[in-house]
C-alpha cells in the first residue's frame, strides 16, 4: 500500500460540518452560530419559544429541545409547570433512554488524503454518502488513489495537475430547508386541569436534561492538526 501523506485541516471540516451536520443543543447566536433555540417574553404568562435547525436535524431532537428550552424557561420564571397554547411537540420524547445532540461528526466530512505524487487517473472520492452530490468551491483536497470508483475529466488548467474538488451532500431548488418548531407557552402556577398539552416543568427538566447533550465549547472543541502521518 503506498504510503501517503495525512493532512488534516480541521477548521475547513469543522466550517463544512456546519453546514450538514444536525444542529444541537445550543442557543441561536452563541459562538457564531445562527441556529439554535430562542424564547422572547411576550407577558408575565406568556413566551415564545423557537428552535431552528439543520434539514439533518431529527424531528425528535426539535421536539426535545424546544420543549426542554419551554421548561427552562419556566423554571426561570418560577412557574412550577406550563401549557403549550399554540404549535405542537410529540410529548413522547419525555420517555425513553434515546440522547439528543449526539452525532457522528465524520458522518458528513470526510478527512482529506492527499498522496505525495500526482495520481495520473484524476482524483477519486471515497466513502461519500449515498446523497445527492455538487460541487462547491475551495481548495479542500479529496483521496488520489491509482485505481478510481470514477473518472473525473480535468478542464484545460495552466499546469499538469489533476483538479481538486470538493463534493457535498446537494439540494434541489434553492437552500436546504430547516428543522423548526415553535411554540407560544403559558405559565401555570400549578398542574390543576391538566391535559396533554400542560408540562410539569420539573418532570420535563428531569427527564430530558440528562438526555440533551450540549457540544463543547469552541476553546475545548478543537483537535491539535496531523501532519506527516502515514497510511
């Protein structure tokens, strides 16, 4: 097996991750990023509560997140329990051992290879996702190996260089969608007349705050850079 030269650039992947990746538990603005949960106090009794995130964000993790962020917000205001008047949540997220926020972060970006010599059969992608695929700009570049899944016909270039791309996952018709909900809570001062749109704050607190993995801080996120390794 040739042996090749891994450089790892874990700032372009981590710029890349964030674009496809699902969007934890975060509040929107917080360390540059614009998804997230907010909530805006409309009254004493009444809130609004919103989380955005990726179109690769799970439906049960928007669910568990803004009712979570709903119960936060009650306990902050010492409401011992809430009632969502309007939007919807599925409340059986309350129940089972599934964590919200945890992924795969080398799901959606693949560590660049690059070989020490040029690789006179083009560039070759590996591992790549059974997703629809475009090209998009920069300098990232992808696995050379001599034997190619697939050609990629170079364009006329000044110098004698295979093209370097790179692939992500595409979508049809504009912008990805978004992972959204939002709801108009009320705070309760107790659990009288109850019914199934009415929360214990505490319960949900209790239940989901175990469950809800929030990602590192950007100083404790980072990962030193390889360089020189060998395959």
């Amino acid at each position: 097996m040739r042996k090749m030269t891994v450089t790892l650039i874990f700032s372009a992947a981590a710029a890349l991750a964030g674009c496809v990746s699902p969007t934890p538990y975060r509040a929107a603005g917080a360390e540059g990023q614009a998804l997230g949960y907010t909530s805006a106090k409309l009254s004493d009794q009444l809130y609004r509560v919103r989380f955005d995130g990726t179109a690769r964000t799970p439906a049960r993790w928007a669910d568990a997140f803004v009712l979570f962020r709903s119960a936060e917000v009650a306990r902050e205001a010492g409401a011992p329990a809430f009632r969502i008047i309007e939007g919807t949540v599925d409340p059986a997220v309350l129940s089972g051992d599934d964590v919200f926020g945890r992924s795969d972060p080398e799901a959606d970006v693949h560590v660049s290879v690059v070989a020490r010599a040029r690789e006179p059969m083009g560039d070759r992608v590996v591992t790549a996702p059974p997703l629809p695929l475009q090209r998009t700009a920069g300098a990232m570049p992808v696995f050379r190996a001599p034997a190619p899944v697939f050609r990629m016909p170079p364009p006329a270039l000044p110098k004698a260089r295979a093209p370097v791309y790179i692939y992500t996952p595409g979508y049809y018709g504009g912008p990805p969608p978004l992972q959204a909900r939002s709801v108009l809570i009320e705070l309760r001062a107790d659990l009288k007349d109850r019914d199934d749109r009415t929360f214990d704050t505490e319960e949900v607190l209790q239940k989901l705050g175990p469950r809800i993995k929030r990602p590192a801080p950007a100083s404790e996120a980072g990962r030193p850079a390889v360089s020189g390794a060998s395959l």
